[in-house]
C-alpha cells in the first residue's frame, strides 16, 4: 500500500517525538508498505519548504510571508497524493486545524483517498500554555475547525481508552518501542549501597518530579539513619518548572533548597547513546508522569513508560495505563498531589527480582509494526 505520513513541523536528532515518528514510518515499512514521509523544514538557504523524504515538495520562500504560506497552502499535498497515487494517508495532530487543512481533506476524501489524525495526548486543551502569546489563539482556531475537519477521516488513533473524539471514532492503539534503539538495563549494584531513581523526560508540570523530590526532601527529614537515594533528572528544564512558582508547585530547585537535597538531585541536561545509558545502569528504578491529573488526563498510554519497560527497568506512574497497570516490576503512585513515599520505592526495589529480559519480553507485542498495523487493519 501507499503510504503517506504527514507531520506538520520538522526533526531534530535528538527530540523523543522525532525519534517516535521515524520509528513509526519504520514500522509500516517493516510491514511491506511504501512510505512517504511529509515534513516541514528549512533548507541550507533558510528557505522553509515542505518535503517528501528528503526531497522539497513546495518552496514557501523566506520572512513572514513564507511562515504564513506554509500554514495555508498544502495543494502540494493534496497534488502529490494524486500524482503518486497514494491510497492512505497517516497525520499527526499538531493541535493545528484551519480551515485550509479542512479543504485538504475534503478534497482527499473526495478522491477516495482514506486519511486518520493521530492525537498524541488526547485531551489536549490544558497543553497550550496561556504564558506564551500565540498559544491561546491557536487554540481558539483549533477548536472552531477540529470537528469540521476530522469529520472527512475515517477514524482518529488514539493512546487514550476514547471511544470518539471530536465527533469522530477512534483506533485504540498502545505508544510503540523499536526494539533495535534500546538496549537492556545492565544494572551495576553500588557498593554504598545507595539507590539511584532516573527519569527521563523534557519536564513539564505533568511529569510531577516536583512530587518524588518533595517526597525525597520528606524521606530524609523524617527517617534516622536513612539510605541515600539519589534522583538523576535527564533531559531539559524549562526555568519557569525550575525556578518559579506554576501554579503546581513553587519550583523544582525551591523544593530542593527547602529541604537541603541539593546533593540528591542531579540535574543531567540531555544525554544520549552510551552517556544514558551509564546513568541508566547506576540506576535500578525509573520515574514515569507522577501527574498526569494536572493536565486533565486519567487513562494514557505513554511513550516513556514503554521505553523502560523495553530497557528491563522496573518504574513508577500514576495514571492509568492497561498495558502495565497490573504488572509485577510497575509500582502505582496515587494520582494526587501528595509527596511519593519513598519508603516505599525502597521496600519494592529490596524485594524485586525480576531480569530485564523478562520485562521486557512483556511488551514484544508493543513493537511499532503491529501497533501500525492495528490501525491499517481497522480502517481496510
């Protein structure tokens, strides 16, 4: 089959979400299907264009103009798609419609071109922060064209247990691993006897790390003689969840100062390959999103969850997720506001014994091709 994967925005080599995409596109091609990947970029003369692998599909130009070109104009899509007889097309929300996607998609389906949207993080609305000024009007014009727009699918995929959204049905699918990108947990127990947490994320409030290192501060403050435990924090930090108060929590760093952690904490920046993976290997218990609430999610299927359990690394969440909410190496945090009780990491990290291979021959059945494949499935 003909395949178009559409993505409204460009790559980075090391952004978990560009990562996913490739891995994707790599699961429908493992399962003999051509396809194309659309993407939005710029050029080598900073010319913003559209693509098709690599290729320039549309030169929008430089400056302003071209910025607005490219939200406006996708005839190049649509025309490609015929020229190329493409019979499918995959997008990713962007949490962007207009009325100019609405007319793409009328015309596909009046050329008999079936389509679905993934929403990545459904429901989205709490995710546009009001602290930049672009947000709330996208959000505004997102929500006067969503349902006009997904109305000319054929269905919406989803990592949520929705049943419709936007007035349309859904595909209930699980976040995919590619096996081949993550190597197994090779733990190397400290001779200290210390424990080290890990978690892996661009922090936002969703993530309540604010949460484990509140329940860290707590741990130390009230407990004599205590095992040290340390938390690794790999990938970015926005300051406003660093340093000021979000509404959630004062700060990440005021918790830290509050309770005289500051040697408990470590702050890694992003780290990739063998620098990760050292961290990972000190560590013998993951961290996933401590609150998922905040944002108005209960039930998600998350991408990082899955990462860990691939990896053979027992962790820790708090939504709910059916893939993993009853499995033996998954710890469940209440989805509240309350500090992680340590202890309690502790006490399940001293009587685990599973092997990463096992944990990880849990979640063979989550690889990208047959998670792609559910959705080519249910629409043919």
């Amino acid at each position: 089959m003909r395949i178009l994967f559409l993505v409204y925005h460009g790559f980075s080599e090391h952004s978990g979400i560009s990562k996913k995409i490739h891995y994707q596109v790599k699961g429908l091609r493992e399962n003999g299907h051509d396809v194309r990947l659309c993407y939005y970029g710029f050029a080598e003369n900073g010319h913003r264009c559209r693509y098709i692998d690599g290729t320039i599909l549309k030169d929008y130009g430089v400056g302003r103009l071209a910025a607005l070109r490219q939200r406006i104009n996708y005839e190049c899509i649509y025309n490609y798609c015929i020229h190329e007889n493409i019979e499918f097309i995959y997008a990713r929300s962007f949490m962007n419609a207009s009325p100019w996607l609405v007319s793409l998609f009328k015309k596909v389906k009046g050329a008999g071109i079936r389509a679905v949207t993934e929403i990545p993080t459904y429901p989205y609305d709490s995710e546009f922060s009001p602290h930049i000024w672009k947000q709330p009007l996208r959000l505004i014009l997102d929500k006067f064209f969503r349902c006009s727009l997904y109305r000319y699918m054929d269905a919406m995929v989803t990592f949520s247990d929705a049943t419709e959204i936007f007035g349309q049905r859904t595909i209930n699918i699980s976040n995919g691993v590619d096996f081949d990108s993550i190597p197994l947990h090779n733990y190397q127990f400290p001779t200290d006897g210390s424990i080290h947490l890990i978690g892996v994320a661009e922090v936002h409030i969703w993530h309540g790390y604010d949460r484990l290192i509140a329940g860290i501060g707590e741990y130390y403050k009230n407990t004599q003689n205590p095992r040290q435990v340390f938390f690794h924090i790999v990938g970015g930090v926005h300051p406003h969840q660093r340093y000021k108060d979000n509404h959630f929590h004062p700060g990440l760093q005021v918790i830290i100062d509050k309770y005289k952690i500051q040697d408990y904490i470590i702050f890694h920046g992003q780290l990739f390959g063998e620098e990760l993976d050292k961290v990972f290997n000190v560590s013998c218990f993951a961290i996933g999103s401590l609150a998922r609430h905040r944002s108005g999610i209960t039930v998600i299927k998350t991408l990082k969850n899955r990462e860990y359990a691939t990896r053979g690394i027992p962790f820790i969440y708090s939504e709910q997720d059916s893939d993993f909410d009853h499995q033996s190496y998954v710890l469940k945090a209440p989805a509240d506001e309350s500090p992680i009780d340590i202890q309690k990491i502790i006490d399940f990290v001293n009587k685990f014994t599973m092997k990463p291979e096992y944990i990880r021959k849990t979640v063979e059945h989550l690889k990208w091709e047959n998670q792609m494949q559910r959705v080519l499935d249910a629409v043919f």
